[in-house]
C-alpha cells in the first residue's frame, strides 16, 4: 500500500509540474466522506457535467459497495473566479454484505436508490486541481436501507484534464 501511495504521488507531482489551467472538461480523483469513493467527472456541456462514482464502506457487522451517476446543473458564482454551485440528481446501486450475525447471519442484498445533490465546486487557476464539496441525500426504494438517507455525500478531490 505505501509503494501504491508513493507511486501516485511521484506520478501527480509530475503532472502539477507540467501543466496549468482555468478550466477543465473531465477531472478523475476520490471522494473523501460518506463513503469514500472514485470519482470521474465530465462536462457535456458549458453548464452541464455527469458524475460517475463508486465507493466503499465498511463496519464490523456489515459494508457495502456502491456505484451511482449523478447529472449536475452549474452555475457561476461570479465574486470567485473559478467557484461554481451546482444541483442535480441521479441514481445508484448499492451492494450490501452483512457478516458475524448482524441480521440474522451472512447474508448480501441489493438496493437502488434516487439521489440529488447540491454542492459547491472550485477550480484552481494555477494547479490541475478541482474540489468540490456536496451533499447527496439518497432515497432507497429497496432492500437495506428502504427509504431516505440523508447522510452520504463529501469533499472531492480530484485531477483535472484539459
């Protein structure tokens, strides 16, 4: 893991060292929150962008692993250059594992979810780096987890293409 680690790191030092810019088109990294999760994010059009993403949590009794799209509507936030606020929706899968007696023994199940999302997203003009930060309050229509979920969304942190 820390090789793993090292080796990004080494590879993204170069990439900041060889280029610069304003905007961008897609960016790839993590989400870092509820759960932690890849992350690609591709503008199809100048205000339009889709998010595709899966991640991963995991407690003692159960985890689960999920993959979901989201659209999002962006909108210039004029005092900031590079600053934009963005709403949207989409929907996700979620695979959930339960273990050591949690619900009744090992099991898994499958549950599908609708999910919108608000949220702030930044872009530096000197760095080929994006954050953004949002929620993305999901509602479950089966399975685990049936019903609304408020808690999932997160900082992203991701590179930047032209």
């Amino acid at each position: 893991m820390k090789k793993l680690i090292f080796t990004l790191s080494i590879v993204g030092c170069c990439i900041f060292a060889a280029q610069s810019q304003s905007t961008y088109k897609t960016a790839i990294g993590l989400r870092l929150g509820y759960p932690l999760s890849a992350s690609l994010k591709h503008f199809i059009s100048e205000k339009g962008a889709v998010e595709v993403y899966a991640g991963y949590r995991g407690y003692s009794f159960y985890s689960w692993v999920n993959i979901g799209v989201l659209y999002q509507h962006h909108t210039q936030i004029a005092s900031v250059e590079g600053l934009q606020w963005y709403l949207g929706g989409g929907g996700a899968v979620y695979f959930w594992n339960y273990n050591r007696g949690f619900n009744n023994g090992d099991a898994a199940n499958t549950s599908f979810g609708v999910s919108g999302c608000l949220g702030l997203d930044y872009k530096f003009a000197d760095f080929p780096i994006n954050l953004s930060v949002d929620w993305v309050p999901t509602f479950f229509v089966n399975g685990y987890g049936n019903g609304f979920g408020a808690g999932y969304g997160g900082l992203a942190v991701r590179y930047t293409l032209k």
